[in-house]
C-alpha cells in the first residue's frame, strides 16, 4: 500500500449488472495511467466510484494511504481527487474565471454562519483566490476569455478548461474522462503536450480514460484494459496491445 | 394648494413602492430555492406570516405592546434583527427535518411536504401557547413622524423605512450572490448540483444557508409589513395566504430562479395593484395580478427576465 492511489477489489452492480467486478489498481506518485476498453466496459461507473458519485459495494479506495471510500464527492474532492467529464460538464452560464474560482474556493471551508459572516467581513481571501485562478487560466491560454460565458466557447476551449477547473482543487490525482473526445488531430496533439505538461508542472498523478488509442499508447507508462466490468489486462502499451484477451476484447474472436 | 390629481398619484406611488418591495422580499426567497432545487417551497409565505407575529410576540414579552408603551430607539432594529435569525433558524430547521430527507426523491413529494409544512406553521401558530387565534395590533417600533409634505403627500418616516429597509437587504443579497465564495458557490450549485459536489461545493451547507438567507429575508418583510400594516390577522388568516402567493407570482412573472427577476416583479406587482386599487376599483386588487400572470404566462412563460429553456429531443 505505497501508492497515491490504491484501488483494491471494488466492485458495484446495478440491479443484477455488475458493472465492475473486482477491481484493483495502483498508481505510484506522478504515474500517468491508462484505462482503456470498449464502450460498457465500466470505465466511467469507476471514475464514479472513485470520485463517490456511486458508492462501492464492495472493496476499498485510499488516497494517500487515507480510506475514501464512502465519502461525500465534495469531501472527496477536497481531499485531493479531481475529474474532468465524458460530456463536457462546465457551468455553463458563469464566466470562464468563475469556474475555476469555484474549485478554488472549495480549498476553504464553508459553513452557515462562518460562510454569512465572512461574506461580509472583507477578508482579503476574495482576491487571492481570483488572482490564482487568473494565473491557471494564463497556463492554459484562457487568461484573454476570463470574462466570457463558459458555455460560448469553443469546444477545443471547454475541454481545457475543464482541466483547469480541476486543477483549481490542487488535486494529486487527476482523473481524465475521455479529454481527446471530439477533438481535432491539432487539438489532440496540443491535448497531449497539455497533460505531460500539467504532470510534471503540478506533481500530478493521472488517471486517464480515453478511446483514442495513438494518445494512450503515446503518452501512458501504464495501462489497464477493462471488459465488461473486469480487468483483463495490465501492462506497458506494448504488452497490451499484444494482449490475445485485449485484441479479442476490440476486435472479437477468429483472430 | 396641491393638486388632489398630483397628491393621490404620488400617494399611490408611493404604497406601490413599499408593498412592491415587500413582494420583493418574499420572492426572493421562493426564487433562490427555486434556482438550486427546482422546488416551490410553499411554506415560504409561511415564514413571512412568523415574521410578523415573532415580532408581535417579542413586543408583547418586552412590554411594548401595553396600552401608552412607547418602545425605546433600538426596538426596531433589535426586533428586525430578532426576527431575522429566528426565522433564518426556523428555515434551515425546516430544510434539515422535511425537506433534505427527500433530496433523492421526486419532486412531487417534496412539494406536497412544503404544503404540508405550510399547513403545520399555520395551525401551530393558532395554538394558545403560540399566537392563538385572535387578531393583534402590533405597536409600532419604528419612529413614526412625518418628515416632509411633497405635493399634498405626507412622507411618513415608516414607510420611508420600509422602503429602505427592503432595498439595503436586497443589495447586501446582491452582492453576496455576486461578489463572495458563498455566492458563487450557490450559482454553481443551481447550474449543475452534482458536478458542484464534485468541484468540492459542500452542496447540502449551501442548500442549508440558502434557506436561511431566504427565510429571513421573509421574516424581514413580516416585521416590515405589520409596522406599515398593524393589524395582525390571526396566523391561518387567509390575508397570509394571499400576500404569500402575490409574493410567488412575483417570482413568476420576474422568471422564477432569476433574483433581479423577483425584485422586478414585486415592484411591477406592487405598481399593478395598487394603481388597480386606486384608479379602477379597490375591489378587485387581486384580479389585477392573477390577471398579469396569466398575461405573462401566456406571452413569456419564462418571465420578464427568465430565459427560455429548450428541451432538446
């Protein structure tokens, strides 16, 4: 149990669908994931799992060497663990600054009467969480759109700000929800360059789901490959994409 | 000698405008629960009616209500603040007992639970041991003197303190929506509840203070309408009532959810009814309401300020 993130043995089903089974995962401090499988594999229903959208029925998450599991999502969150969406999730009708404000904010706790008195006492706090996410904003090329609605930018934009979203909530794990989705070849390689960067810069550890095979093979020490809520296999890039049981997984059988 | 024409329109303004700011108050308050839980909290109008007796019965234990009482300097600001957090305690209560057990469930029972509340404040609030059933005259606890004649119209020093009041409280609301953590958190947490968990937004504390801010701005309203109003009808009276839905069909009309919406369409109920009252007929102030609703129902179901949502198929 040494990693940042232990996933140990968790399972979920909905009705009598297990969605998954059993699953296990260690990521080392700064380790960039992959987590690929066909669509239904369970991809997402994990990264809710981890993020305590859905809770376990089974098995254990630590974020640094701490038990999560069963936490509220904003406890979660503030804990250090962060997630970008499948479906592009902003809010849509604030600005781009205040997005990242937001999770910014969150960093400090909230309470009812703390929360009305300090709004009314002038503390300072205000400004410098605006000037920190003025200054992620400027990383990722957003700083000119700060005052723009989220929900007007465009598509290339919305999924880096997600990024950045995340990141306002100084996560050590990133979990990365299909970011080259609807993107174009320019976009991903910029997409590419973005998550190293994003890696190295913030110490980050990061858990990426993603479809497009070119980026996950380039770009992930690791990989895990799940089918129908089981993990069927794990390894470098290499050895998985010469896995029998991963390319009978993508192509079908008769091979 | 000031022209009757000129006195009863700057009168009639001037009514308008501090009832108008009354409904504002209360809209409020619908439309911020509005905005994060997509309910009508229907105890809202219920929380006003409290407003106002809360500060009847504090008057009454303080000794200010006796017959040649006169209540010191700091009885109004004391009572408004009173009221205020009772009330805003009263809310959150009420959000933690009845409302947030049911956050998964479907929205009709948790409107049906807001009238049943509505209906438990009301009878409660007729026992003895509370505010019984008789009608109150509540004492007046603001300075009450006339300032200035403008136009034949005398301005009295409550209901420029009732406007007043209203609009402060209305700023500070704007501003803290708009300009702290707290506001741009409850804005995040009505755009998407579930992802503003996920962004670290503690949902339930923030659902929790928007009930309290909401109740006690109807609570400052109450104590507001019973020093313009003193006749305190008995708790289940159906004045309450009436005043209470003339409050959400402000929010209504404004574009339930939208805040400047609700203060808007206060102020234009306020305007429509009492103009109504004063130049066409003082009976049917009501229909003059209902009737801008269905008229703004029909042409801008959104309301005034409320955007159009398009299902998309």
């Amino acid at each position: 149990m040494s990693g940042i993130l232990e996933v140990d043995r968790v399972s979920i089903a909905f009705g009598g669908l297990k969605a998954v089974s059993d699953f296990h995962l260690s990521l080392p401090k700064g380790a960039l994931h992959g987590l690929i499988g066909p669509n239904g594999a369970g991809k997402t229903t994990l990264f809710n799992m981890l993020t305590g959208v859905y809770k376990p029925d089974q098995g254990t998450v630590a974020l640094e060497g701490r038990r999560i599991d069963g936490w509220a999502p904003h406890r979660i969150a503030a804990a250090g663990l962060a997630r970008t969406f499948q479906n592009i999730r902003l809010f849509k009708e604030l600005t781009v600054l205040d997005n990242v404000r937001v999770a910014t904010h969150a960093r400090t706790r909230v309470t009812v009467v703390g929360a009305l008195l300090r709004s009314l006492a002038w503390t300072g706090e205000e400004a410098a969480v605006t000037e920190s996410a003025e200054q992620l904003l400027g990383l990722f090329d957003l700083a000119s759109r700060a005052h723009e609605q989220a929900g007007n930018l465009p598509y290339g934009d919305q999924r880096r700000l997600e990024i950045a979203r995340a990141l306002a909530l100084r996560p050590s794990v990133l979990l990365l929800d299909e970011p080259a989705a609807g993107m174009n070849p320019q976009e991903k390689i910029e997409l590419r360059r973005l998550i190293q960067r994003v890696r190295d810069e913030f110490g980050l550890t990061v858990l990426l789901i993603e479809h497009d095979m070119g980026l996950v093979m380039d770009i992930c020490e690791n990989i895990t490959v799940l089918d129908h809520g089981v993990v069927i296999a794990v390894g470098t890039p290499h050895e998985v994409q010469r896995d029998p049981a991963v390319v009978e997984a993508y192509l079908g059988t008769g091979h | 000698m000031a022209d009757p024409a000129i006195t009863k329109l700057l009168q009639t303004t001037m009514d308008a405008m501090a009832v108008g700011s009354l409904y504002a108050l209360i809209a409020l308050g619908y439309t911020m629960v509005y905005g994060i839980l997509r309910f009508i909290n229907f105890a809202h109008s219920d929380i006003f009616m409290l407003g106002a007796w809360v500060s009847f019965v504090l008057a009454r234990a303080l000794g200010w209500a006796a017959p040649g009482a006169v209540a010191p300097v700091w009885a109004g600001p004391f009572a408004i603040v009173f009221v205020m957090v009772t009330c805003g305690a009263l809310g959150f209560t009420i959000e933690r007992l009845a409302y947030r057990p049911l956050r998964s469930a479907p929205r009709i029972n948790v409107l049906i639970t807001a009238i049943g509340v509505s209906l438990l404040l009301e009878n409660v609030g007729q026992l003895p041991a509370a505010f019984g059933t008789q009608p109150q005259r509540m004492p007046t606890l603001l300075p009450d003197v006339a300032l200035a004649e403008v136009g034949g119209v005398i301005l009295r020093s409550v209901d420029l303190t009732v406007i007043g009041v209203a609009v402060v409280l209305m700023l500070v609301l704007e501003w803290v929506i708009y300009n702290t953590k707290l506001g741009l958190a409850m804005r995040a947490v009505s755009t998407d509840t579930r992802v503003a968990a996920l962004m670290g937004i503690p949902v339930d504390r923030v659902i929790s203070t928007t009930f309290v801010i909401g109740s006690s701005l109807a609570a400052a309203a109450g104590f507001l309408a019973a020093m313009k109003y003193p006749g305190l009808n008995q708790p289940a009276h159906s004045t309450w009532v009436l005043l209470g839905l003339k409050a959400f069909v402000a929010a209504v009309i404004g574009g339930i959810g939208n805040l400047r919406g609700a203060v808007a369409g206060g102020l234009l109920i306020g305007v429509v009814e009492l103009f109504g009252a004063a130049y066409l007929s003082p009976h049917l102030r009501d229909v003059y309401v209902f009737s801008l609703l269905i008229a703004v129902l029909l042409f801008r179901p959104a309301g005034l300020l409320g955007q159009a949502t398009v299902e998309k198929v």
